[in-house]
DNA sequence: ACGCGGATGGCCT
DNA sequence: GGCCATCCGCGTA
C-alpha cells in the first residue's frame, strides 16, 4: 500500500478551505509484529484507530506537539498503516503557509516531513479515525509512478536499539525536492 | 552545509 | 523516569 499511495493526491477540506498535495514519499508499519509500530503496545487509547480497519485515517500525537497522519492499511484489529511523509504542495498553497506560520520560508518547507504536512492540510485529533474515502480527507487517484522512480529505504526517525530500524519499508520518489529529506 | 539540543506532553515501565 | 514514526533555531565552517 506503501507504493500504492506513492503519486496519489491528498486532498483535506478543513474550516472550508481546500489544502492538497502530490504524495513523494510514504512508511509501511505493519501491525504488532513489527518492532516500530505503534500497534506492539496493543489497542490504547491513542492507538485506537491504527486498529480499524482499511480506509480511516489514524492521527496521532508525538514529541509533545506534532501530529502525524496515517492511513490504515488492514483489516479491524490488524494494527498495520502507512504514514504520509511528504507532499508536493498542490493547491491551498497560501493556506498552507498561513498554517505553518513563519518557520515555512520556502515552498519545499511547507509538507516535507510528516508533522509539517499534517499542519499544512489541517489534520489533527480532530481528524483521527475519519474516513479517507470520503469527507474532509481523501486520497485521489494522480498520475502513476514507474518503479524506476521509486527508492525503497529504512525508516526515519528510529533510535538506535531499536531492531526495525533498518527495515526496507520507506517508499520515496527519486531525486524529489519535496521529500523529507531534500531527496 | 552540516550538527546539536531544546521544546513539550502523553504513555509505558 | 524515560522514551519517543519531529521540528526549529542556533552554533560552527
């Protein structure tokens, strides 16, 4: 799904203002199996949603003040989603700035990174568990992207001892300047 | 162009 | 008490 998702377009109509952006770069978290998902320490009340079934959108808070969005992958109860890393910005472009406030100086700082992208669409705990087929945040389909653009990756943002760190589960588009880390 | 540390709070041990 | 699926600003070069 990781790869699926790669070139789609997410849409969010949030306070009636439409925000949109070309996905470049995507994580695959896969249930309770896997070391660096949230789903090991089982159902909780902020792991909720991770746990519903394919097709809502699991929101959840990190560090004291980021949120990041997630789309779930599995069936009820199976825990797996794929986080949305980055977007190149599309539409809503002087909302997005207006939401990011003054650290976002350039266009390529306004949704390079999960919790940047998640305030420039407007996505928060308000949003966790909603439907992304329908309402104020849906994926549409955009132009398809050849393997030859893909790079497959380990994730970031893991600590060291951690046994997932190096898993192959980040999907990213080649030499983009809209991912999370410059390419 | 890098690297580092502080912010900030919920959740797990 | 410690750990985060992060981001930003400041320091050195």
């Amino acid at each position: 799904m990781s790869r699926e998702l790669l070139g789609t377009v997410m849409v969010s109509r949030v306070g009636g203002v439409l925000t949109a952006g070309r996905v470049v770069e995507t994580e695959a978290y896969l249930g309770e199996s896997d070391p660096g998902c949230h789903a090991v320490a089982g159902r909780t009340k902020r792991t909720w949603h991770l746990f519903d079934a394919a097709g809502a959108a699991y929101i959840y808070f990190t560090y004291g003040m980021h949120w990041c969005t997630c789309a779930v992958t599995e069936r009820e109860g199976w825990g797996s989603a794929v986080l949305i890393r980055a977007l190149e910005p599309l539409a809503g472009i002087p909302v997005m700035y207006r939401r990011r406030g003054p650290a976002a100086t350039h266009d390529r700082l306004l949704a390079s990174g999960p919790a940047r992208l998640s305030v420039a669409l407007g996505l928060d705990g308000a949003l966790d568990g909603a439907p992304i087929t329908r309402g104020a945040l849906v994926f549409r389909a955009g132009t398809p992207v050849p393997d030859a653009d893909v790079a497959i990756t380990g994730r970031i943002g893991f600590s060291a001892k951690n046994p997932a760190r190096d898993w192959p589960l980040r999907w990213v588009l080649r030499d983009n300047p809209w991912t999370s880390r410059g390419a």
